[in-house]
C-alpha cells in the first residue's frame, strides 16, 4: 500500500450530507475484484448523464477539479452497504485524503485499511476548508498526517485527531498483509519450532 505522509493538493467541494456507498460507486461495479479502474466510475450517477456523457456541473468534471487530491464533504460520509469497493473507487481516482464532519465507521476504518485518509472535524471548521475548496485551482490546502494538521492556502492550520496505530499503518504503507508480513520472521520461527516438536500437525 502506498505510504501516506504529506500531501498538498487542489480540494474538491461536496456540501451533500449522508453520500452513501451506492452514491461513491453505484452497486453494477462491484462485480470486479481488483481495487484499479473504478476511479472512473466514482459518484458515476452524478457525472454521467443516461448516455454517458459527461455532467457538466458536477464538481469532478470541471476542470479545477479534475486533479482533486482532497474532498471536503457534509456530514455521515460513507454511509450506506459495507462495500469496499467505494474507498478503492476514490483512491482509484486520486483522491487520497476526505475531510467531513462525521463518517460512517465501516467507511471510515475501510479509508485506513486501502491508504486513504479520512480526516474527521467540526462543522464550523468544515465550513472553513469548503470555502477554500470553491477557489478551485486558486487554492492549495496541505495536509500534514505526522503533524496532524491541514493547512489551508492563507496559511490558517487546523489540527485534526487520528487514532495512533491507523495513523502509523498510513505512514508505514501498511494494509492488513503488510501488517502480517512484519511479523513474518516471528511466523516462521512458531512454524519451525511446530513441526519440529509436532511434526504430525
């Protein structure tokens, strides 16, 4: 998984409140196994009209955003069915950070586990970065996971919590296989020692 440390980036406005999974990545996608190519398809029935064709106002098909790196949304993001494929469909896009008053837990613990990061705040701060997100490609906003801050383009830092082990799992690249394969010499170890005391198991 790739290392999240620091990322500086445009941020993408999205004042809806409970986008839910089926919203991020509608349910005829969920037939693939791999976690690349659905960036194409996020939020699909919000981009595309009936024949496929491009919605002009959403916020992903303006040019400003099209390179968003960040997405400020409204409150209970990620609600909805427990599909991972959602956090695969907003990393796929690169989108790699989503700041929101609250999300839904599955969600939320699914962004840590696929390199995403999800950054929870009070609206009222919320509100702060989504202003700086309407500035488009005029505004820069950082965000900091070592720090734990975000930064936006006037130099105002707001300081964020996140849970100690998710947070050094992001830093380190570190999925559930990751995490397992740092343990791999203490598994070999057990695995010798087994077969040599119990070589019938």
């Amino acid at each position: 998984m790739e290392k999240f440390t620091k990322i500086s980036g445009i941020a993408a406005p999205m004042p809806m409140i409970n986008i839910d999974t089926d919203m991020i990545i509608p349910k005829q996608f969920l037939k693939t196994i791999k976690r690349s190519g659905l960036g194409v398809n996020l939020f699909d029935e919000m981009r595309y009209d009936g024949d496929g064709n491009e919605i002009p106002d959403f916020v992903l098909n303006k040019p400003a955003y099209r390179d968003a790196e960040i997405l400020i949304a409204g409150d209970n993001f990620g609600c909805g069915s427990s599909r991972e494929h959602a956090p695969w469909a907003i990393k796929d896009f690169g989108i790699r950070c989503v700041i929101a008053p609250s999300f839904a837990d599955i969600f939320y613990n699914n962004c840590f586990k696929n390199g995403i990061l999800p950054i929870a705040l009070p609206q009222e701060q919320v509100d702060i970065l989504m202003n700086e997100a309407q500035k488009g490609a005029n505004a820069r906003i950082e965000v900091d996971l070592e720090a734990q801050t975000v930064t936006t383009s006037e130099g105002e830092v707001i300081s964020f919590e996140v849970d100690a082990f998710k947070k050094h799992c992001l830093l380190e690249g570190l999925d559930d296989i990751g995490l397992t394969m740092e343990k791999v010499q203490a598994i070999n170890a057990f695995e010798a020692g087994v077969g040599a005391t119990r070589p019938w198991v």
